[in-house]
C-alpha cells in the first residue's frame, strides 16, 4: 500500500539523468549558437544603447518638455498634463532622474518591439483558426510561467545584460499586445466587413481600411497592458544586469532598506501611472466617434 | 459606359443549400425533394430553390418576403457575397459564379454597388471619406473622389454634414450616406438589401421619394429588397414575391394586386391601398365609338386614387381615359372606381378559409 500514500514517481536516477541531459544539450546548443545568436541580437543592443544614451544625455527640461508634450497631444486634458509635469518633477527632486530615464527608455524599445512582433502574430491569428489554436497556448504559457524561469536559457545563450534583459521584459509583455490584436479584429463588425467586401476591396485594403482602424482601440488597450507588464517586469530585469529603477529596488531588498525600496518604487509606480494615463486618455480619444449616439 | 448598354441582369435555376456538403442534393431538389424532408433527412437547409429572374437594365426589381424567405440570401448572390450551389447568374451577359478571385473584385467595385439595412457605414471615417470608400478601393486620386462624393451628398441633401461622423447623424441620414457611398461607385447595378427596413415610417416616405426621384436621372438596375408590401408596390417596376427560398410570384404592382397567385400572396395584398397600385384601365369601361367629346379627360396609367381625385372636384358625369396619343380608350365614372377599391373586401368574404383569419 506504499505506493497508495506516496505518489510512486520516476526512479530518481532516470530523473536526474533526464534533467542533465536535457541541461547538458541546451548548454551544448548555447555554445555552438550562442554568438550566432547574440550577433543576430545585435541591432537590438545599438537601438537600446541609443536609446538609453538619449533619455540620459538629453538635458532634462528637455525631456520633461517632450513628455509632457506628448502628454497633451495624446490626451488633450490639461489635468493629465499637469499629473505627468509633476510626477516628474518629484522624480527629478528625489535624485532618481538618471535610473527613472534608463527605465523609459528600456520601456520604450520594449513597447516599439512588443508592438512589431505583436501586432503582426495578431493579425495571424484573427485571420485563421488553426494559427489561435497552436499561439494561445504558447500565450498562456509565456503569461502564466514564472518570469524567474524564462531568465534562466536567456540568460544562458545571451549572458548578463541589456538585451537579455529586453528579450525576457518582451516575453513577459507581448502576450496581451498579441491577444488584444487579435480580439479586437475579429470583433469588427460583420456588417462593415460585408460591405467592405461588397465594394471590392482585396485583403490589403480591408485590412488596413478597414479592421485595423476598428481594431484599434482594442489595440491601444493592448498596448497599454504590454507597457505596464513591461514595467512590473522591470525590477526582475534588473537581475540580470537591466539598469534603472530596478537595481536599487533590488539592492534595497538585499540590504533591507527600506526608504530606497519605497522611493525607487514610488517612481515605478509615478511613471507607469503616466503611461496608463496618457495611452488610455489616447485610446478614449480614438473611440469619441465609435458611440452609438443615435438609436 | 455611355458607349455600352447595359444587359441587365439575369438569374437562371439558381439553388442554394447550406450545409457542409451542398452539391449532391441538389438533384434531390430538382427532383421534388422538399424543405423539410431535406432538413430533417440529410441536415441540409434549403435556401433557395430554381430561382428564375430576368431584370432589365434601367428598372427596379423588388424582391419581397418575409424573413427567412431568402431575399437577403438572394441579394447576395448577384455581387456572389454567397455562393450558389448550383446555377447562373449574369449580369450584363457574363456569370458571375465563374469569376475568379480577381474578376469579382473588378465586377464588384465597378459594376455593383450595395446598400445595407444596417448602413455598415464606417465609424471612424467622416461622412465624406465614407461616401468616397467605392471610389477609394477603386484606386481614383483623392481630387476626382472628392468631386464625386460632393456631388452625390449634395443631392441626397447631406451639404453641409461632409465632417461630421456617421454617429452624430440620425438613421435616416447615414443611410443617405450610405445611397450616397452606393451612388458614387457609379454602377450600373445598385443592391439595395432592405435599405429602408431599419427606418421609421415617415423618414422611410422620404427615403423612397429620394430613390424614386434619383432614378429618374440616373437610371440604374436597382435591386431592392423588402419585407414591406407597401414599398415593394411604390417602388418596384417589377416585383418578386419570395417564400421559403421559392419564387411564388413575379409582376407588376398591379399583377400582384389583382391577381394574387395563391393565399399567401392574397394575404399580403389584402391590406394594401389599392387606390395607389390600380391604375384606372383596369377598371374602365371600353371606349364606344363616337362618344368622345373633347371635355375632361384623365390620361391612361393614372391611379385609382388620383382618377378620384380628379372626378370628386368635377360633376357626376363619366370621363374619358386617353393614352398616349391622346385617342380615346374608355370611360370611367365614381362609381366604378369606388367599386374597385372596396372590392377586395368582397372578394374576401366569398373566400371563407382568409374570411376567418380576419
């Protein structure tokens, strides 16, 4: 009856064989490919640096006043302006300029890259089942597995720093961007998308004239959940050599202090708080003729 | 296309079946097979049955029925939005089931243009980038699009409303945009899928009145679908009265009328104003020779209701039809046009089985 308390498992030998051959195959694939891979990586590392290099070297009053800019023309509210003016001023004020800029600027490439890839895999997926069918999982998987885990073979073929760091922040944020995508065309109306037939328009055009325009408050929803998924991912990043507003965060819980923990996370919270409002008020703004006004 | 008349459009033993394997019933149904054996024996849904009709170039055809009668699957045959099961349909002698892929994009953006019940207009798109779509996906330069876009705005009475976006307009005035988005595709062939059935009566009035004026000048082969008699009769040269995905009835308003082809089509005429369908030929007395006198007359083709019109303001006496010449072809008096109006409801009474549903 041994077997009835104590799940009878794999003999422990065959396990550990199993894991290392496993581990030893994958460490294998890395040192045959990992170059390969790294150089391929390679364009994403210089659009990184510059990236960064101008968020840090731009003089401040400068970058506040292209946020703040943006800030307007995306919401047009002058309460989210002045919000995001004085975010960033606390931010400036509480000497976490430098490591609050590296953080946008790796959000930044992150929501450009998660936009690329996303967007593309989502319109796959809305035009034909069988493509939802093989991604959702994929999906789910990328979305449900511990962030901790997927560091570890990126990590393994890119070593520590920028790009892996971005490749895993992708990973943890892109799963929405592509859901969202591919909800928000196949929710277009069949009725426009008749019509759109009946004036014969090719597959380019109703895609472009037609669903991604209808898509696109759906899609900017998307964008908006990969940019503060990117941003809870931000601090795990930091682990593997991302810099920001996440290193002092972590060494604030290695040496447990507590003020440098709060602030660094307060800036965290200000800048996705910035994000949420302005990408949002911009989505709004696309819906303002969506509304059934007249019955 | 001046230089070309247009053939009309021309739809041979179409059948329709939905159902994941159509093709093999369809002799079945040539053969006598019924909607409901084929339902409830093979699972496959009969949408419509050797569908025979012949639409000249210039005229309206209405294709009346209730919902679930095909019409809507119909329509959508003529610019292939459905695919038939088996038959033809040709639209100015070519067929369009055998177009390829690319044919049908050409044949739908230059020979076809649709209407649609529920406008389907774009709602990020302002009222003028709506109506240039057609033009859009035909790939003209934004100038000749602007122009004709104006242009068919301004004469379904929209100047003025080109910036604002379909959800500020009422129902009324987005389905004027979409005629307008129809119109200008200057096709020869307009799909009008219940294009008035969403709209409140009046604004409906109205809307008939545009179409009706519209096709004076522009001349098109308009195929309009609706489940309402009373459109059917006002707005169709040609009227087709569908039942479960069949054929029941093809005519004139007036053949509709005076001749119902069987109960149900009987049933639906019952409750129309005959005085504006009937026109006075059909009930005047033949002409005797020499009578004629030269005093009033009412020319040949009015209606009913208008003859009265005519006859109420004058004396009791009878009064001449005259056609087209001017020749006269018969008489008639009040009472005969009296008689003709209240009619149906005699004819009801003689006829126990529809007495009873009233």
């Amino acid at each position: 009856m041994e077997w009835f308390y104590k799940f009878p498992h794999m003999d422990d030998d065959a396990l550990r064989g199993l894991k290392k051959a496993i581990d030893e195959g994958f460490r294998a694939f890395t040192r045959s490919y990992g170059d390969l891979i790294e150089n391929l990586f390679s364009p994403l590392q210089s659009f990184l640096i510059a990236a960064d290099r101008f968020m840090t070297q731009t003089p401040w009053p400068v970058i506040i006043l292209i946020i703040v800019a943006i800030a307007w023309f995306a919401s047009r509210s002058a309460k989210v302006v002045l919000g995001c003016l004085v975010t960033l001023l606390l931010i400036g004020y509480f000497d976490m300029w430098d490591d609050t800029m590296r953080t946008v600027s790796m959000i930044f490439v992150c929501t450009v890259l998660s936009i690329a890839i996303g967007i593309p895999i989502g319109i796959l997926m809305a035009r034909s089942d069988r493509v939802q069918k093989i991604v959702s999982p994929i999906l789910d998987v990328m979305q449900t597995m511990p962030s901790f885990v997927y560091l570890i073979p990126v990590v393994m073929l890119l070593g520590i720093g920028k790009v892996p760091g971005l490749i895993a922040v992708v990973i943890y944020a892109i799963p929405p961007m592509i859901r969202l995508t591919d909800l928000g065309i196949r929710l277009v109306d069949k009725d426009v998308l008749e019509a759109a037939d009946a004036f014969g328009t090719s597959a380019s055009q109703k895609l472009f004239k037609v669903q991604l325009p209808l898509a696109l408050p759906t899609i900017m929803a998307g964008i908006n959940q990969t940019i503060m998924m990117a941003l809870a991912m931000v601090v795990v990043a930091s682990m593997i050599g991302v810099q920001g507003l996440g290193q002092p965060v972590l060494k604030a819980i290695a040496n447990q202090y507590f003020t440098l923990g709060m602030f660094n996370g307060l800036a965290i919270v200000g800048i996705a708080i910035i994000f949420d409002r302005v990408s949002q008020a911009y989505g709004q703004r696309l819906q303002k003729h969506r509304e059934i006004v007249h019955g | 296309m001046a230089d070309h008349h247009f053939g009309g459009i021309k739809i041979r033993h179409l059948y329709k079946i939905f159902g994941p394997n159509p093709k093999p019933y369809v002799e079945a149904v040539q053969k006598g097979l019924s909607k409901t054996e084929l339902n409830e024996k093979h699972g496959h849904v009969l949408g419509l049955s050797d569908i025979n009709i012949e639409i000249p170039s210039g005229c309206i055809q209405v294709i009346m029925g209730l919902s679930g009668s095909g019409k809507s699957t119909l329509i959508r045959h003529i610019n292939r939005l459905i695919d038939p099961t088996a038959g033809e349909v040709l639209v100015d002698g070519v067929d369009v089931v055998k177009m390829d892929e690319a044919e049908l994009r050409a044949f739908r953006r230059h020979q076809t243009a649709m209407v649609f019940q529920k406008f389907a207009l774009l709602p990020h798109r302002n009222v003028l980038d709506n109506t240039m779509f057609g033009l859009e996906v035909q790939g003209l330069d934004r100038e000749k699009r602007v122009d004709t876009a104006m242009r068919w705005l301004d004469r379904v009475g929209l100047k003025g409303f080109e910036k604002k976006y379909p959800n500020q307009l009422s129902g009324g005035m987005q389905q004027r945009v979409g005629l307008a988005r129809a119109l200008s595709n200057d096709a020869p062939v307009l799909l009008m899928d219940e294009a008035y059935s969403a709209l409140d009566p009046l604004i409906r009035m109205d809307m008939q009145s545009v179409l009706l004026d519209l096709q004076k000048e522009i001349k098109k082969t308009i195929v309009f679908i609706t489940h309402d008699l009373d459109e059917a009769l006002r707005l169709g040269d040609q009227i087709a009265i569908l039942r479960d995905g069949q054929v029941i009835q093809q005519g004139t308003s007036q053949e509709i009328v005076l001749k119902p082809a069987d109960e149900y089509v009987a049933n639906f005429v019952r409750e129309v104003n005959r005085g504006r369908v009937v026109h006075v030929d059909a009930v005047m007395s033949p002409h005797q020779s020499g009578a004629y006198h030269g005093g009033k007359s009412i020319p040949a083709g009015t209606t009913i209701e208008e003859a009265m019109r005519v006859l109420v303001s004058g004396s009791d006496e009878d009064v001449f039809i005259v056609g087209k010449t001017g020749e006269p072809v018969g008489t008639v008096n009040l009472r005969q046009l009296t008689r003709a109006m209240v009619n149906s409801h005699e004819e009801l009474q003689a006829r126990p089985a529809l007495a009873g549903v009233l």
